[in-house]
C-alpha cells in the first residue's frame, strides 16, 4: 500500500535528470483535447450556415483586429433575396403600367378625349394614381433597400432618388385629384360621395404631410439653417419611416378600390349583362398586379431592417449624416470629462 505522501501514479513521479538535459514529455499521459462548438448562426450572428448545409462557416474577423461589426454572412446572404425582390417589383410595376394603358383603350371614352360638353377625360385621373402609387412608389422604397446596399450607390445619391421618386409621386396625386375634380363638375356628379374618394383624400393628406416632413427634416444637412438638428432627425426617423408605409399601403388599398368601383359602371358591349369583357377583366388584374408590387415592396424593406444592415439598427434611411454628428457629440463630451 503506497504512502499518503507517494502519489498513486508512479508514472507521474518525477525523475532526477541530469544538468544540461530537457524533460521530454511522458509518453504514459495521453492528452484529449475536445474539438470546441462552433455555433450556429442563429446563435452568433457573426457564423454563417446555409439552410442544409452541414459544414458550419468560420466567423469573419475584421482584419484591423477589435470586435466583429454585423453580420456580414447575414448581410451575404440577404443581398441575393434582396435582389429578387427588387426585380420581381419592377416587373410587377411594369407589367401594371402596361396592363393600365390597355384597359384605357378598353372604356367607353378611351384614351383622353374630351368627354360630352367637353368634360375632361376621367381616364387622367387612373393614369395618374396608377402611376403615382404602383411605378414611382415601390420604386422610391426600393432607392435604400436596392440601390445603396445592394448596389453601392452612396447614401446621399439614394436619398436624392427617393425624393425625387416621392415628389413625382406627390405632383401626380396632384393632378390626379385635378382631373377627377374637373371631370365630376362637369358631370354635375356630387364629390366626395363614396368611400373610394374618402379613402383618397385621407391618403392625400398624409402623403403632403410626408413630403412636407421629408423636405423640411431630411433634405437639407443637419444642423444646418434649413435642416433640423441631429437629435430630432434621429428620433422623427421611426415615425417617417411608418407613416411612409402606411401612406403607400393606403394608396395601393384606394387604387384598388377605384378600380372596383369603376367596374360597377362600365358594362359589356353589345350585352349588358355579360361581365367577362376586357373593360371589366383587365381591372382584376390591375388590382392583383398593384397589391403584388405593393406586398414585393414591403418585402424587400423588411428584409432589409431585419437582416441587410451592419449597423443592426433595422434599416430605412439610417441618417449617416445626424448620426455622425451625434457620435462627434458624445466623442466630444467624453473628452471633456
């Protein structure tokens, strides 16, 4: 029975060697090193893992050194399904746009004839709701979501295409509500008489209200004469972002609406009652084609606030420019303390 103070492992004994000699390792002990989990991507966010695919990817590490900044694999990965959105919205919003000039030719008065006692053309007024809230919208949501993350495009230039985009958008509802103004009075048709044109004036107003923010908030440089400071463009950016989603969804919702109510006057000739005619058929498309490029759209945003961003911040027009002023700020107050 060995001693309590021998060890019970002879083999870990150590033996006396002699001056100039190394100790070589014992060859008795067997080391077990255990291989480390690597995480899945829903676990840290900085491995990527593709859907079946089991060899997990190694964790991007900035060449500077520090800690990682966003997803990058995430970021990857987003980028391809960003760019089928995009591309499947404009197809939709082409295809509208060709669809609505063939159901044009279709009605009674087509084209933009002067109607009887030269009432002004209604077809105006589609054509310009259409265009305004299927082809130039989605398009103005997509200068972020497309062009500056997936393209490259610089954030000042994606702002100048988004405004640009939106204030078309904004004189076409102008013009839009001209023509059907003009065109009701000179029927002696009462306004504001259906739910359609309820619908409308409320989308109206917050779009003007939207525009006049973006202009007033948004397009001048911060902290500048004619642009608000850093801290209100930061903490008003959440309510442009809603409430420029909710204006785009409430315009798609009234063109649909427009077109329902338009199918309830026309008729087929030379039978009244037959309801399968180009005049009433081509209306259904335009409805299923404007709520497709809408909902595409909105995709596309999403995807973007919830996975395309480094910064993590969920997406939308991220300000670079107020948020560099108030990193400056804090960078600043921190030196003084």
């Amino acid at each position: 029975t060995p001693s309590p103070l021998q060890p019970p492992f002879p083999s870990q004994t150590p033996t006396p060697r002699k001056p100039g000699t190394v100790r070589q390792p014992s060859a008795t002990l067997e080391t077990h090193r255990e291989e480390p989990l690597l995480p899945r991507s829903g676990d840290d966010p900085d491995v990527a893992r593709e859907d079946g695919d089991d060899e997990p990817r190694e964790a991007s590490v900035p060449s500077g050194g520090g800690t990682c900044d966003a997803p990058r694999a995430g970021r990857r990965r987003t980028a391809g399904g960003m760019a089928t959105l995009a591309v499947l919205t404009r197809l939709c919003s082409l295809a509208f746009l060709v669809v609505l000039l063939m159901w044009i030719a279709q009605l009674p008065a087509p084209w933009f004839e002067r109607e009887a006692d030269g009432v002004v053309s209604f077809n105006y007024h589609p054509l310009a709701m259409g265009i305004a809230f299927v082809v130039l919208m989605p398009e103005a949501l997509l200068a972020y979501a497309d062009l500056e993350d997936r393209r490259g495009v610089s954030h000042a230039t994606a702002k100048k295409v988004h405004s640009a985009l939106n204030g078309g958008a904004t004189l076409l509802l102008v013009l839009g509500l001209m023509a059907i103004f003009a065109n009701h009075g000179g029927h002696g048709v009462p306004p504001l008489y259906s739910a359609h044109s309820w619908m409308g004036m409320g989308t109206a107003a917050l779009m003007a209200c939207q525009a006049t923010a973006g202009a007033a908030l948004y397009l001048a440089p911060p902290g500048s004469a004619l642009g608000a400071s850093a801290e209100t463009r930061a903490a008003l950016m959440p309510w442009h972002r809603f409430f420029g989603a909710a204006t785009f969804v409430l315009g798609v919702a009234t063109c649909c609406m427009g077109l329902v109510e338009k199918q309830g006057f026309v008729k087929c000739a030379p039978d009244p009652t037959y309801k399968y005619c180009a005049r009433i058929q081509l209306a259904n498309v335009l409805a299923t084609l404007a709520a497709a490029a809408a909902s595409l759209a909105l995709a596309a945003v999403y995807a973007r606030s919830t996975g395309g961003r480094a910064s993590g911040g969920g997406g939308g027009d991220d300000d670079p420019e107020a948020r560099a002023v108030l990193v400056r700020r804090r960078r600043d107050g921190e030196s003084h303390d």
